[in-house]
C-alpha cells in the first residue's frame, strides 16, 4: 500500500509542479525562459512542492541511498507536512481571492495548492516515522521558512518583484514586513510542536499495538 501511494503522488506532483512551469514559461508573461525560471522558483509553494516531490520520490529509491536516508528521517518529513500545510492554508485563507488562473493552470493551482498537501499530510499520518523527533528540532524547522523571506525580499529591493504581498516591502515598508515575517515564525513554532506532539502521540499508539 505504501509503495503504490507515493509512487502514485510522486508522479502527480512532478506532473503538477512540472506543467505549471510550462504554462508559466510559455506564457511569456515573465521575459525569457531564464527569468521565468527564477521567478518560479520564487514562489514558496512551488518550492515546497518539489519538497514534497522529493520525500514522496526519495523512499522509492534504493536502500543506502543518501537522499533516501534523509527524506526517511523523521524530523524532516514532519516539516514538509508543516510546511505544505501552510502553504494550503495561507493560499485558501489570504490568496485565493486575489488569484483567478483558468485553463490548465487552473488544475495545476488546485494540485500545488489543495490536492498535494492533503497527500503528503496523509502520507505523513499513516505511513511516515514519527520516532526520535524532538522539540529541540523547532528552530531548525524555521531556517528554511525565514531565509525564503529574508531572500525574496532582498531580490525585491533589485527586481522590483514580490511573489507575496505580505513580503512588499515597497508597498508595506519594513516594519509591517518585519510583523509579517514574526507571525510566520511563530506558526511555524507553534505547528512544529503540534506536529512533534502528534508524531509522539501516534509512533506510541503503534508500539501499544505492536506490544
């Protein structure tokens, strides 16, 4: 069952997150296929996917393998979970309103944004480890968030391009920002130990059932 459910969602996801970048490139709307590219790995959902992507892929490789080693710990398929369901949550509650794709990029959107987190959090219930996680893994959990900030909006102060409107700071300023960014991080601290907490609560009730 395992096997054939991240085989199946890592298919899907590379499909999505590869057929947006498509439409995205192709649309010209972004200049050439080089700032195009760079505009779509601006994007924290898209990033996040390929997350995902990569811990739904990595565990079909073979044993030893070092990407396998890493996506199978723990603590950091945990994180992609956090991560990816902020990414759902923030789009469906702030963004969605503000965003009208159609066609194709319609289906793409629904898949970035709804059908693969719903996956890879299911995938993180039923049959990722949930052992040896700790709350000590917290603050590292937010290295990846915070530099995604701290990167966008530098590249905003030369481009001129935010991918998010809670990070212009043209539009916002810096302190606004700066709120922005202190909310984030304490989602993500707060989420990280609900999802440390779950993980215990689980990986315990199947040592009870396997006693």
């Amino acid at each position: 069952m395992k096997t054939p459910f991240r085989l199946f969602c890592a298919a899907l996801t590379w499909v999505t997150v590869i057929g947006q970048y498509i439409i995205m490139a192709g649309s010209g709307e972004f200049g050439g296929i080089g700032a195009a590219t760079l505009t779509y790995l601006g994007y924290f959902t898209v990033l996040t996917n390929i997350l995902a992507g990569l811990a739904f892929t990595a565990p079909l490789l073979k044993p030893g393998n070092r990407l396998r080693r890493f996506f199978e710990r723990p603590a950091v398929r945990a994180a992609i979970a956090l991560y990816i369901l902020v990414v759902m949550v923030v789009y469906w509650a702030l963004l969605a309103s503000i965003h009208n794709p159609t066609g194709w990029s319609a289906i793409f959107n629904v898949g970035l944004h709804l059908v693969i987190p719903v996956l890879f959090i299911i995938d993180w219930l039923v049959f990722s480890p949930k052992d040896n996680m700790s709350y000590k893994h917290l603050p590292y959990w937010t290295i990846y968030p915070v530099l995604y900030g701290v990167f966008n909006i530098a590249r905003g102060l030369v481009t001129g391009f935010y991918p998010y409107p809670f990070l212009d700071v043209s539009k916002l300023g810096y302190g606004k920002v700066f709120v922005n960014m202190l909310g984030f991080m304490s989602i993500y601290l707060i989420g990280g130990a609900v999802f440390i907490t779950i993980g215990w609560y689980l990986s315990q009730r199947r040592v009870e059932r396997n006693a």
